[in-house]
C-alpha cells in the first residue's frame, strides 16, 4: 500500500525539457516505444561525500547546459540565448546539445573559466550573472559505477541506485544519437586532462539536482513524480497484482472516483496502466499492465506511471 504523494523522489531524473516534452507521446502505443532518442553514452556524477580517490573531479554543473526550451531556461542572459541553428526534432522542437544555446560556446571561448578557483567569480559575474545552487553548482563529485545507477536509452532518464540526499548535486554528460545523427550534453571525464595542482580543470556537465532544491525552477520538473517504490524485489508476473483505490470519505475504498466526470472508469484505466490485455494487446481487461522495463521494473521493485504527474496534471486533464 503505497499513498499517491509517496513518489520515489530524488530517484529518477529527466536528462532535458525535450525528454520530458516527448516522454508520453513515446509511450501511447505501449509496450512498443515511439522515439527517435537512443543513448549511446552517459556519465552520471554526484557530490563526493566518501573518502574515495578515484573517479573523482572538480564539475561545473549548469542548469542550462544543452537546453533548447526558451522558456525552460533558468538563468535569463545573453549567454542562454537559443541557437535557432541547432539540431531540431522532426516536429521542430530544438535538441539538446552544447549548441542548443550560446552558455557553452562562451563558457569555453575563455580557457581561464575553467580553473577551479576562477569558476565560480566569473559565472556570478557580468559575463554569465548566475546564481549559485540556481542555475550553477561547483561541486567535487564521483563518477557513478554501472551498478549505481540505470537509464532508459529511448526515454531519455537516468535512475539513481544510491540514495540522494537533499544537499548533493547531481550532474550528467551524455550522447545520443537522433535522427541518425550525434549530439552531445556536457563534457566527459576523458574529455580533457585534470590539469596542474593550481589551475584544476573543471568540467562543464548538465546539472540535474542542485544543493537546494526549488520548485520554482525548470530543473524541479525534471525530477519524475511517476515512480513509485513498492518495497518488493524480483517480481514474478503470476503472483503480483496492483490497483488504484480511491478512499471516499465514510464510504470505504473505491476503485472509481464517485461524482466526477469518471466515475464509471475503473482509476487503474484513468491513469493509463490498464490499457493492454495479459497478451499486450491493446485491449483493457481491468489488470495492471506488467510490462517489465517501462511500467514496472521486477528487480527492483519500481512501478512507472506512463504519464509525468499521475496524480497532479494527469488527473486534472481527465477531470
């Protein structure tokens, strides 16, 4: 039993605005995914809180970083203006990249904004006038193993293993291929030299979650509300059953909500994980969809809701 507000938070992070903009039209002919997004490489960082020595770098994370959504952007300045010539989607949307926008291009046009001592006075000065934990974090991070995190190549999320505390910073590089071509988010860690014990190197990445998180921010909507932990792991198909009850007050549980617009749809259909039949065929017979990797994840034990705010703007719209 698990409350609708108890989504597995700081878990499960969007890579951009445009993952999360084509996230539920990629899944509206379950199990098959519609996407032209595929994942060749990620580099996940966090906040270093170990005494570990290796894997470990001085980042600059960027909240702007590879955006190409003007209104998405955080930090409003010359410097995040959108390259209208950059990679576009087939419907035109703009992709991410290092050339979705002008940060990159003048972040390393200067190759003194990469010593660590001067990153964090010329990001907050009048070249870039950013906000630290806002729209930019300095942050001496490591480099997530395999095993400590999981990400969706056609999707276009990552998912963290570890636990995430509220005051760690969570970054990313990545490269996909879209459309039959490459592009890239970020800097990798073989993407340039440490440097010397006095001007370090940082490297730029796409910051995910900052030390303060605010919902205020673009960056607040890419942390996903549509997974959820039901405390069980390796999930057999024949003995798991799920459903969405709603409690009407002195009435009991009901698996419909009463007096609405929906009231005769079974809630498990209205949020969009009763559509297919045991056979996957598209044909709603009242059970949980186990569609191992995109509505459930058995190993883990992780439910995923096919739309982004199940129990927030998905609801509203059916309402």
């Amino acid at each position: 039993e698990v409350r609708a507000d108890e989504y597995d938070e700081n878990r499960h992070f969007l890579l951009s605005h445009f993952n999360r903009e084509t996230f539920e039209e990629s899944l509206q002919d379950l199990p098959t995914i519609i996407s032209q997004f595929k994942i060749n490489r990620i580099e996940v960082w966090i906040t270093n809180d170990r005494d570990q020595t290796e894997g470990i770098r001085e980042l600059v994370a960027l909240a702007d970083l590879g955006e190409g959504f003007p209104d998405k952007i955080t930090n409003v300045h010359p410097s995040t203006t959108v390259n209208q010539n950059a990679g576009k989607s087939i419907d035109g949307k703009i992709l991410p990249s290092n050339d979705a926008n002008r940060l990159y291009a003048d972040l390393v046009s200067n190759p003194t904004n990469r010593f660590r001592q001067n990153a964090v006075g010329r990001l907050q000065g009048p070249a870039f006038d950013m906000e630290q934990s806002r729209d930019f974090e300095r942050v001496r991070a490591r480099l997530l193993t395999q095993s400590e995190f999981s990400f969706h190549p056609d999707l276009g999320f990552v998912s963290v293993n570890v636990n995430v505390r509220p005051d760690q910073v969570l970054a990313v590089a990545y490269e996909y291929t879209y459309n039959g071509k490459v592009y890239k988010v970020g800097e990798f860690s073989n993407d340039l030299p440490v440097g010397d014990t006095t001007n370090l190197n940082v490297l730029y990445t796409r910051m995910l979650k900052s030390t303060t998180p605010r919902v205020d921010v673009p960056a607040w909507d890419l942390m996903m509300k549509n997974f959820y932990n039901i405390g069980a792991y390796q999930v057999n198909q024949e003995d798991f059953r799920l459903d969405i009850t709603y409690e009407d007050p002195g009435k009991g549980e009901k698996r419909f909500l009463p007096t609405s617009s929906i009231a005769n749809i079974p809630l498990i259909r209205v949020f969009d994980v009763d559509q297919l039949n045991v056979q996957l065929d598209p044909q709603p017979d009242g059970i949980f969809d186990f569609v191992p990797g995109l509505t459930i994840y058995p190993r883990n034990g992780r439910i995923m809701f096919p739309v982004l705010e199940p129990f927030g703007q998905k609801l509203t719209d059916e309402i």
